[in-house]
C-alpha cells in the first residue's frame, strides 16, 4: 500500500492518495472533511468546493432531481412533481422543450439511450419515451420488482453494458432476503427486465473498511449517513460516480462496486444534490434543489494530472 501523505484541504477534488490531518480538536467540518479520501489510480480530477459556473434554473425546476446529457450542451432533467422532461440548453441559460408524459408523481432520474428517454419513479417503475419534439407522449410503463420501500431515487446509464443503474435509497432488497447498506440494481435494457440480484451494495461496514484502510487518524463516524441520490458512469475513467444529499458525500466506485475514493460535500456549494451526469469529455454537473429559492446547477471542469 502505498505511504499517506497529509494535506490540507480547501479546493481540490483530484483523485489521488491522501487523508486529511486532524490535529488538535477539529471543528464539526474539519472533522466531516476527515472523509476526504482518494486513491492514486487515475490521472483525472475535479475542484469541487469551486464550480466553473452555476445555473439557476426557473421556478418550475424548484424540485429538480434527476438531469441526464445530450450532446449539444443540452441537460435533461425531471424533477419531483410533475411529470415532465425539460430540456435544459446550458448555452441559452433557459429551458428549450418540455415533454409531459404523466401526471404528477415523485419522479426521481431521468437517461436518454438512444431515441428514447427513461425516467425512473421513487418506486422502481420505469417510464420509457420516445423523443419527440411535441409538447406531449404517452409513456411505456414498464414495471420492476422494486417498490416504494426500496425508494429508488438514482438513475444511470452504462452503455457498454446496454444497462440501466438504479440507486436504492432504502430498503436494498427486493424479496424477504435481508440484504446490508444500499443496493444498486441493473435493469438489462436488451432483456427489458431488471437483474434481481443487486450488483453491489455499499453501507457502513463497506465504507468504514474503506476509510480505515487508507487513513491513519480517527475520523467521526456519526457523520456516516449515506444514502443514494443519484449515480452515473464516468465516459473516460468509466469507474461510477454516486451522489449522496444525505450525508453529504460522493463516492466513485469501480464497475464491481469496490470503492475508489470518497469525498465532502461541502453544503455552502450544494445544499440538497440529487442529480450527477457527465458530459462526453469528462466535465461534471451535479443539480441541487432549490430549498425555497430556484434550483440550479453546478458544473465542474474535468482536469488532467
């Protein structure tokens, strides 16, 4: 393993391997900032306490949850209320196109794959669209085995794959199996049917061997709250980036579920996140609600070591 190096934080998200140092009596958020971990396997990195630009998005994007790319700087998003997918153009600063497609429900992420939108609802029920520039489309509804007690809140793509990722925000399984942590579920889009069995499941016995084997110093393990919000492929180190609004974290993963790196969120930078996707060349956006005020969101500038 290699040694571990002490540094100070204040605005680099890299990914390397370094702790924090925690000397003396830290404060509440140096000690949150004791989570700030990262392994040397990748030659990428992000400034996460300082965005490249912030977008505030309309009132009607209050709630805004999931967001999903499309080329072109355009951002699809859904948010928890109505069901609708807007088309954001983050050139224009403005929504483009709306496309109702049900009635108001808590929907939770949104993926475009191919000529198709997928929205995923709170319960594991999937809503499949075909694009269209009319302002309204009637949906596949297609059904899983997750349920509300699974609280699905996360959608992702992973093309290569040719599945859908669905982030459980509660329970983790689907049958009277009793499962640890949080599941993530595949939904195979050539078999049209979600894989009963989680691919992986993170809680805290994952996270805790993880900080344990790569810092030296105690760290305060009441701030270990973690549940899913969102999750999505990274396009070039293809590893899985997932948000989590509670307990204010992102934690990239590889393809298997083992954790590579976590991260603080620091919430002065993002109150409520609920929605990551990446563009094709690496940046980064991640959405916050609004909290009485306009949603908006963030986007960080990949950079290469």
């Amino acid at each position: 393993m290699r040694i571990i190096k002490r540094i100070s934080i204040f605005l680099l998200f890299p990914i390397g391997l370094f702790s924090v140092c925690s000397c003396g009596n830290p404060n509440y958020r140096q000690r949150a900032d004791d989570l700030f971990l990262m392994i040397d396997n990748q030659d990428y990195y992000y400034e996460l306490k300082q965005p490249e630009k912030k977008y505030f998005l309309p009132y009607i994007l209050e709630e805004i949850s999931g967001i999903g790319w499309k080329e072109g700087n355009i951002l699809f998003a859904v948010d928890d209320e109505t069901g609708k997918v807007f088309e954001y153009s983050l050139e224009k600063e403005d929504i483009i196109h709306s496309i109702t497609f049900y009635r108001g429900d808590d929907f939770e992420g949104v993926e475009p794959v191919d000529d198709h939108l997928y929205v995923l609802r709170s319960d594991g029920d999937l809503f499949k669209i075909k694009y269209t520039v009319d302002k309204k489309a009637r949906p596949e509804k297609i059904e899983t085995d997750l349920s509300k007690k699974n609280d699905t809140e996360g959608l992702g793509y992973d093309p290569e794959r040719r599945w859908l990722l669905i982030a459980c925000k509660e329970k983790p399984e689907i049958d009277d199996k009793d499962l640890d942590g949080r599941a993530f579920y595949a939904f195979d889009l050539e078999k049209k049917k979600l894989k009963k069995k989680p691919l992986f499941t993170i809680g805290l016995k994952e996270l805790e061997k993880f900080w344990e084997s790569h810092t030296d110093h105690d760290y305060d393990r009441d701030r270990i709250k973690f549940k899913p919000s969102a999750i999505a492929l990274h396009p070039i180190s293809k590893n899985y980036y997932i948000l989590s609004s509670v307990g204010k974290m992102v934690l990239i993963t590889d393809r298997d579920g083992e954790i590579q790196a976590s991260y603080p969120i620091a919430p002065g930078v993002l109150g409520q996140p609920e929605g990551i996707t990446f563009a094709s060349n690496g940046d980064m956006f991640i959405s916050s609600e609004g909290e009485g005020d306009r949603g908006y969101i963030l986007k960080f500038k990949m950079n290469a070591r």
